[in-house]
C-alpha cells in the first residue's frame, strides 16, 4: 500500500518537474526559440487555439521566428496574439503569407527581470511539489490504522527524500536557465 502511495506521488512529481521546465523554456532568452510560443493561444473563430495547431514554426536565423500558418485567414489572429503575448517585446510583421518574428536585442535590465521571472516560476514549481509531499502525507497517515507506525514513519522518510529528489531538480532546471538568459 505505501509503495503504491509513492509510486502514484512520484509519478505527481515528475509531471510538475516537467512542467517547471516546460514554463522555463517559455521564458525568453537572446536566441529565438519556438518553444517561446509553447503556450500561446490565439483567438481562431472565437475559439481559443494552440498555435502550434495552427502553424507551422521555423526558425532560420537566431532571433527570427517564421510562423507559417496553415490557414491564411488566421494570419491577422496569429500576428495580433504574438503582439499581446507578455514578457516578448517582439513585434511581428506580416507580408500576407508568413508572419516574421524578430527578438530584440536583451538588454541587461530586461534580462534580470526574466531572471526574476524565471525564479518565481521555480519557486511555484517547488510549491507544487510540496503539495504533493503534503497530501500525500496525509494519504500515508490515513493508512495508520491498517500499517504499523514504524511503515508509516519508513514511507514518510521516503516521501522526504523524494520531495527533496524532485526540488533538486528543479533547481538545477532553473540554474541552467539563469545561466543561459545572463549569457551575452
């Protein structure tokens, strides 16, 4: 039964590890990266859509983004959604075919505040973790009636070094990121 417990909060872990570095990467750096435009909805006939099912992205020169839509009525969508993303301080232009994303250049104020940025969002990846750790937890003491406490006090012990497992990483996911936004 504690195994299954922390199997299933393993598992609950590694998906907020992942989606700590999935946030990470949506953070912009001084190259052009596709994945900056990971979460990015557009308004598509009313409804919010996922650009990537919308268009294709390319990425020819370090700090230009082609965005090739499939459907060229959601051209003027897709340029306006990129013009209102936040933290980009990109403007797109569009030639009625493509739309052409260039990055300015970071200057290094702006790059201390992705730097902040991206610590906020590692610091509420390891919130999320320690939920976890918490209700699970409190899954473990539920088990006290029908498990020993010398069990239950093993599989906390385990949790412990899970939870600290999984902030490790994260932390490491974030110092990598800090190193390359603070890279000229």
């Amino acid at each position: 039964m504690i195994a299954e417990v922390l199997a299933e909060a393993t598992s609950r872990m590694d998906r907020a590890v992942e989606a700590a570095k999935e946030d990470f990467a949506t953070v912009r750096t001084g190259r052009a990266n596709p994945q900056l435009f990971q979460r990015l909805m557009v308004d598509y006939y009313g409804t919010p859509t996922p650009l990537q099912q919308l268009a294709a992205l390319a990425n020819p020169e370090a700090r230009t983004i082609v965005v090739t839509p499939y459907d060229k009525t959601a051209l003027k969508a897709i340029e306006d959604a990129i013009r209102d993303m936040p933290n980009l301080g990109a403007n797109p232009t569009n030639d009625g075919t493509i739309v052409r994303v260039t990055m300015p250049e970071l200057t290094e104020e702006r790059r201390k505040e992705y730097v902040k940025l991206t610590r906020s969002k590692g610091e509420d990846a390891k919130v999320r973790v320690r939920g976890i750790r918490r209700q699970t937890k409190d899954d473990l003491d539920a088990l006290k009636d029908e498990i020993g406490e010398d069990e239950i006090a093993r599989g906390e012990k385990e949790l412990d070094s899970l939870t600290k497992a999984h902030v490790d990483q994260i932390d490491e996911a974030l110092k990598h990121k800090e190193a390359e936004l603070l890279e000229v």
